[in-house]
C-alpha cells in the first residue's frame, strides 16, 4: 500500500476504541506514528499499539484525562521522549449524561465542557509548540451541536461549543500553516452509543433516513479524518465535515 503520510506523526485522544481505534489504525496504515490518549482502557490502548507496531510504525499509549489541563500536559511529556514533533491532532475523547437538561447540575455541565469543547483547546496549546512545519488538528462533534436530541442538551452544547472553538483556533493558528476542523459523525454503533436508552430506535431510524445507508462505521468516519490530513486539503480550515450518509439533510 502507497503510503500517504509516511513518517508523519499522530496524537490521538480516545484512542483505544471505537472511532479513536479506527483512526489510529487508518492513519498508522498510511505511514504514521501513533500516540494515544486513554482514560481507563490500558489493556485496549495497548491492543491498539500493538497492532500499529506490526504495521512497522511506532507507537505509545498515554493515560490522561483530557478534562484536566495539567493531566494533558503530562502525557505531552511522556509523548516528547519519543517524537520530537506532531502532525496531526485528534481530539476524539468524549463524555455526557443522557439524562434532561432540568435534571442536571453544575457538575455535569463543567464536566461534559470540559471533556469535549476544552479539550481541544488544551490539546492545541500543548501541541502547537511542536507543529512548526504546520499541521492538522481535529475535533470529533454530533448533529447534537445544532438540533435538539432528547437527554443530550448539554453534550449538544458541548459540542457546539467545540465547533465555534475549532472556528476560533482555525483563523488564530492559520498563519503558522495549522488547520483546525471538525468531523461531525452520524449515528455510528460504537461502545459509547449502548448508553444510549433508545439505541435500537436510532440505529433504525438511521437505516430508514439515509439515503447512502444503512449502517455508518467507526472506519468510514476515520476515512473522512484521514482526508483532513491529506496534503490535498490544505485550504480547508474552521470547517465540519458531516459524515452521516446524508442523515442530516433527510428530515
């Protein structure tokens, strides 16, 4: 396989599972070096390196919870006694409450902000010191961030934050060659998605308002990361990509 981004450097949160394992995977079988980001998943993290080193890329698992600046900071650490720069960013790692917006507390909502919408920002600030060939840095958002999705008010709102966050960090960073967007995924049948009380209804009606369905996978959305990485899409910043199979324009 022609290896597009041979000897390029990924940093990727949530990295052990689902879309985050997806896309180590995709961007390691393109070339990259892989660093990944875990909150509790060892064994998982480590599964996953181990499948990019027998791809003949390095690879490391760091334990850091991206809601913690100083945590981040300390995997940034732990990521410079092997790789001296990084390319890519992708902040992946998510969290919320599926419960109603008036049964939740001031606790949820720092949480659920801090994990998904500062994260990024906290990613970018460590990073940025080590892209100076320029780069690209990635946020993982939800149709949540603009239609109302019943229990998921303050992860919309998260996301959303994260979105005008990604605009923001494009049109500062821009000038040092480092692009800044979001991929908006549809409903895909990850982990995260069995917390979900109403999953089957969502997977079905997926299938039904689809028109390119009717199944979305972890690997299809880690495709549309791949393609922000790629050289060729070096005039694409403060952008979200949808990648749903049309979902979002059907109703």
């Amino acid at each position: 396989m022609f290896q597009t981004l041979k000897d390029k450097i990924a940093f990727i949160s949530g990295g052990s599972r689902g879309i985050g394992r997806a896309t180590a995977l995709k961007l390691a079988s393109a070339g990259c070096d892989v660093t990944l980001l875990y909150y509790n998943s060892h064994e998982e993290a480590e599964a996953v390196c181990e499948e990019i080193r027998a791809m003949g890329r390095r690879s490391l698992a760091v334990q850091a919870d991206v809601a913690q600046p100083d945590s981040v900071a300390g995997a940034f650490d732990e990521f410079r006694k092997q790789f001296d720069h990084v390319d890519f960013v992708i902040s992946n790692a998510a969290l919320g409450v599926l419960k109603p917006a008036m049964e939740m507390t001031l606790k949820h909502f720092r949480r659920c902000m801090e994990t998904n919408a500062l994260a990024l920002n906290t990613l970018a600030q460590n990073a940025v010191p080590l892209m100076s060939a320029g780069g690209s840095i990635i946020g993982l958002t939800s149709l949540g961030s603009e239609r109302a999705i019943p229990n998921y008010a303050f992860i919309g709102a998260s996301k959303a934050a994260l979105e005008a966050l990604a605009r923001g960090l494009a049109q500062e960073l821009g000038p040092q060659g480092i692009r800044v967007n979001c991929v908006s995924a549809g409903v895909v049948d990850t982990d995260a998605l069995k917390y979900f009380p109403n999953r089957e209804h969502l997977l079905e009606e997926y299938k039904v308002r689809t028109p390119l369905g009717p199944t979305l996978t972890p690997e299809q959305v880690a495709d549309a990361i791949y393609l922000l990485c790629l050289p060729e899409s070096a005039m694409i910043t403060g952008h979200t990509l949808f990648v749903d199979g049309g979902y979002a324009i059907s109703g």
